[in-house]
C-alpha cells in the first residue's frame, strides 16, 4: 500500500492553529443550522459537503492537497483489505471493552446502546428521517449511498486533515503524534455528543482514537479506514431502516 510518510505535513505551527481555528469554527457553527426545507439527510450532507469545503481551500492555500493527507491509489488493495480487517476487529474489541468495563463505571445512568459510529440520535432526528410508513427499496440505498458519503468525508476531515494539522501544531513537543491521535479522537467524539450522549460520544471517540492510531502505523493511507468507517455505519443503520 502506498506509504504516506514522506508527504506529511510540512506547515508553521502558527499555519497549523489557523487552519484549526478556522476548521473547527465553521464545522460546529454550520452544525447550529437547520434548513427545514431539507431532511435528516439532506442538512447532513449540506454539514459535511460546507466543512469539507473549507478544509479543501485551506489545504489549497498551504499548498497541499488530500493525496498527501492519505487519499492516494494503494499499492497493495490486499494489504489495504488486511489492515481493514484489523482496524474492524479493534474497533469493536475497543468497543466491547468500554461497554462491558467502563461504560457503566463513567455513566451510571443508562444511554442508549450504540451500535457503530452512526447508529444513536436524537428522537427528534430519528423520528423525521423517514417520514413515510416504511422506506421504499429505493429509499435504503439511498440512505446507504448518503452513509457511505458521509462516512468518506468523515475520515478525510478528521483523520486526513484534523489529524495532520494537530501534529503540525504540536511538532515542537516531544511525542507531538499522540497528542495528535488524542485530540482528532476528542474532537471527532465531542461533535457527535448532541446527538450521542455522553456515552456515545465516549464510543464515538474510543473510535477516533483506534482509527488515529491505525492511520499513523500503517503508513497514513486512508482508504482502509474509509471501508471500515462505511461497514460500521451500514452496520449500524441495519436496524433503524
């Protein structure tokens, strides 16, 4: 598989907390809007599509682009489906391990179950997703085509971008790349805490922080996250289509 290494990050600290200001204002601000006119899915899109946007233009300016971020061609699809499987089977080992040791330890009160990384929100949101009495055919490939999008985007903001620019703004500390991994995992667990609770968040972030570590030691290729990122969303929607 094609290695990233030699094309990290390469910005100023000081270009790197810009850029993170910048990524993150408009990522939770466009979050605070709602167009009715879209549903569920559409103002998701509509979030990821804006966000993704901007990161798009502020790796442009730094001179960057998402192939050295990690969306390049691999060398080996082999070995990109190898380290999938891995990554998959981490993830829900990680995932047991919070819910069956700690999940209860750090939230008394029950949350509702989680199921991947998209499978809780909030009543309001579940209810208005599927106006109709039951989807069409049509209507869950959809949805599916929306959740693997969504899933694609995900991985390039917060592990291509929001990953690298965290270490390119620590890189001036020792260990600068698991400080990296911690906050992109904080991050990506935080903006999902609306709709999650706590506890989800926690799962969301348990994630974050399994895909950070993978991203970093496998050579900084993103496909093989983005496959399993989309497999556990899918996962996770089974049961709420």
């Amino acid at each position: 598989m094609t290695s990233n290494k030699g094309a990290l990050p390469t910005i100023s600290p000081m270009a790197a907390l810009v850029d993170i200001i910048i990524f993150l204002s408009v990522m939770f601000f466009i979050r605070t809007l709602y167009f009715p006119s879209l549903n569920f899915w559409g103002n998701a899109m509509v979030n990821s599509v804006a966000t993704l946007s901007v990161a798009t233009a502020l790796l442009y300016f730094r001179g960057q682009s998402w192939k050295s971020m990690g969306l390049v061609k691999p060398d080996s699809y082999k070995r990109v489906l190898i380290i999938a499987a891995g990554a998959f089977v981490a993830t829900l080992g990680s995932i047991m391990v919070y819910e069956g040791f700690l999940s209860d330890l750090l939230f008394p009160v029950s949350t509702p179950e989680i199921g991947g990384i998209a499978s809780v929100e909030t009543e309001m949101d579940s209810g208005s997703r599927f106006p109709d009495a039951g989807p069409s055919l049509l209507m869950y490939f959809g949805v599916i085509l929306i959740i693997w999008l969504e899933s694609f985007f995900e991985e390039l903001q917060d592990r291509g971008f929001s990953l690298n620019r965290f270490e390119s703004l620590l890189s001036k500390i020792p260990f600068s790349i698991i400080f990296a991994v911690i906050a992109q995992a904080a991050v990506f667990g935080y903006r999902h805490s609306p709709s999650h609770g706590l506890s989800g968040a926690m799962v969301v972030g348990i994630i974050g922080l399994v895909f950070g570590i993978i991203y970093v030691a496998t050579g900084r290729n993103l496909w093989p996250l983005i496959i399993v990122h989309c497999l556990l969303n899918t996962i996770s929607m089974w049961d709420k289509i």
